[in-house]
C-alpha cells in the first residue's frame, strides 16, 4: 500500500494500551503520519492515536456478576464501534488481546470486507481452547507474542507471525538496578518487597486485601523492609484505602505508575499473576505469585484451565520455577512465608537466585524481537492482498 492506511484499534486495559503503543511505534515507522483511531489509553494517545472511548472502560475480572454488571455498557460500546466503523470503513482493524471484546466485533468487520489482525494470541493452550474456531472466523492474521503459537495456529488453518513480545525489547537484557533504587530513593542496603495487587478495580477488591495482609506479616518478620506499591494512578486512592483497612498504610509507599522502576529497584515482588509477573520475569526478579476472584468465577475458569500453571513465567519455562499461590491458597500466612523464603535466600541460599536469574535471562533472548517492525511488516502484507 503506497498511501497511508486507515487503522482502526482496539486495546482493552493497561497491559493491551502498551502493547499498541508499541505496535503503534513500528506502524507509524513504515507509514509516517499514521493516526489511529478506536479504543485506546494514555500510551496509544502519547503516539497521537484518536481515542473515541477509554481502554479503561472495558476492564472487567473474572466470569460471573462481575462481567454481567458491566455487560451492558461494554455491549453498547461494541454496537456504536461497530457501526462507525461499518459505515466509515478503515483499511485494516487491530484488535489488541481483550478475546471477549475482539474477536466478536473482528468477525463482524471481516464479514464486511475489512482486513483484520488479532494482536496476541488468546492463550488456547493454557484454557478456552474452543477459542481457536472463533479466531478461525475472526482474524485474517494474528500477531504472536509467545514462539510456540504459529504452528500452534497453523494447525487450526489460521495465519500467524511470531513477533516476539514487545516487553522484551522495552525493558533491558540487564535492568539499571542501582539507578532504579535511588530513583526511589533506596538507601543501597535497603531490603525492598513491591506489591503489585493488579491493575483493574477488582483485582484491588479481591487481592489487595490478602496482600496487604501479608505485608503486614512480612513487616513483622523484617522491620527494616521497604515496601513499594506501583499504582495505576486512576486506583491510587483505592489502594491507600485497602491499606488503612489492613493496617499496613504507613508501612506501604504507594507511588504513581512507575511498575518498571519498582521492579527494577527490588528484592522480590509479591504481584498477581497477569502480563506483570513477565515483566517481574524480564527485570529477573524473584517473585511470589498470587490471585483470588470471586468464587464464581475461579470455579468457572478452573474447569477450562489446561495446564498445571496460571503465572506466565511458568508456563513459558514449563515448571513451577516461582511460587503460586492461587484463591483459597493465597492466604497471607502463605504469601508472606513464600516472600520470606525468597528474601532468606540472598544469605542461605544464593545460588537459588543465580539459577533463577539464568533461567530468566534465557526466557528474554527468547523473547526479545524486533517486534514493531515484524508486527509492522505482517501488515503491511496483509494490506498489500
């Protein structure tokens, strides 16, 4: 395509509104002066993309009256995106990860005769892996962050380029520690433990609590700890809140954004599984896994889940390499004495930490792509058909 084309995008929460960002970056390389348009957030927006509803307005958790409380308005916003786009035709759609909100309206446009491309595999081989026929009908590519998933793909008939993840290239091979810690203001002896709860309001109602909880615990064991909380600035003020519940918010330092900072600059991380523990993985951080959800929705989700693993890092190395501690499991006692063991291990047992630094540092060579420029060339391939 020789002119510049018409993109239309659609990222759902934090983790989608930065992986676009970045795809917006190898798009915006190949076609200088490319604009998007669609749902997106503030790293979409910094690329100039046209943001007609925030990213945020489709964040939901878990499976049962979480979802359905908010259903409606999420539906509405698909059918009024639907038409505009229907009747005002873009060159190529992206669906940006949210599956549940994508791929549905993806079909519809490629029905229409719209080009489409699904960035992010939805994860049919962790669970859900019915999805693959509704990817089938959606998506005339799909963007692949992980290396096993084209030919995953490809046996289901569906088109595939494996770009790497884009994470890996944004964060260093080798993360500044140091430069992170004074950042923080760290004095260099300084034990520090970052508590990332979650990125979406539920995850503060369900998590936090249980979190905070063990940092509580964590503090008593070592009193001298420094524990930072990195918080999406739209939920600050809800986690001060669940801190003063817990009784742990003067021991907490809630600072705005500033996740990779924070994992750069700790000890350990205590953080809920999702696209952050990658991230914890990435700075080669030891790490405690947790998660809890409604108890609806972890019945619902467990019955479709396909492997023994729900954090990232051990599903892409095949092993339990950190601990977790997932719903009736994630008890504060739990979290805190898997912390501790993390902690106790710089002294007792540093060769843990070694292995544990190796094998991650593998995981980001495996990782680390030229992802703008992949995804970027993928379409321009698709465009040119």
């Amino acid at each position: 395509m020789s002119t510049t084309p018409r993109v239309a995008m659609v990222a759902g929460e934090t983790s989608g509104d930065l992986l676009a960002g970045l795809l917006l970056d190898g798009l915006q390389a190949q076609w200088p002066g490319l604009v998007g348009q669609g749902i997106g957030g503030p790293q979409m927006a910094r690329r100039g993309f046209e943001p007609w509803w925030a990213s945020e307005r489709l964040a939901v958790h878990g499976y049962s009256w979480e979802v359905l409380r908010r259903l409606r308005e999420i539906l509405g916003i698909r059918k009024q995106l639907r038409a505009r786009l229907l009747a005002d035709k873009p060159d190529v759609f992206i669906g940006v990860d949210a599956p549940d909100f994508n791929l549905g309206l993806e079909a519809d446009l490629r029905a229409a005769g719209i080009k489409t491309v699904h960035f992010v595999c939805p994860s049919i081989w962790a669970w859900r892996a019915k999805r693959v026929e509704k990817i089938r009908r959606a998506a005339d590519h799909v963007l692949c962050i992980f290396p096993f998933e084209p030919e995953l793909l490809a046996r289901h008939g569906i088109a595939a380029t494996y770009v790497g993840h884009p994470l890996a290239n944004v964060i260093p091979l080798v993360p500044d520690r140091a430069a992170a810690r004074a950042q923080l203001g760290l004095a260099p002896g300084d034990e520090a433990l970052a508590i990332l709860p979650g990125s979406r309001s539920a995850e503060i109602q369900y998590i936090a609590p249980p979190f905070f909880k063990a940092a509580a615990l964590i503090k008593q064991a070592r009193p001298a700890i420094k524990m930072i909380v990195p918080a999406v600035p739209a939920l600050h003020d809800r986690i001060v809140q669940v801190a003063r519940e817990c009784g742990v918010e003067q021991a907490l330092t809630v600072v705005p954004g500033q996740s990779h900072t924070v994992l750069a600059a700790c000890d350990c991380t205590l953080i809920a599984s999702g696209t952050a523990t990658l991230e914890a993985a990435l700075f080669k951080r030891p790490m405690v896994i947790g998660y809890h959800m409604h108890p609806i929705s972890w019945r619902l989700m467990r019955r479709k889940q396909l492997q023994p693993w729900v954090g990232l890092p051990n599903i892409l190395c095949g092993d339990f390499v950190v601990p977790e501690l997932i719903q009736d499991a994630a008890t504060p006692q739990a979290l805190c004495g898997a912390v501790l063991q993390w902690l106790r291990a710089g002294t007792e047992r540093p060769e843990a930490l070694e292995a544990l630094e190796r094998r991650f540092t593998a995981l980001h060579h495996e990782l680390q792509r030229d992802t703008s420029r992949l995804a970027a060339d993928a379409i321009q391939k698709i465009l040119a058909v």
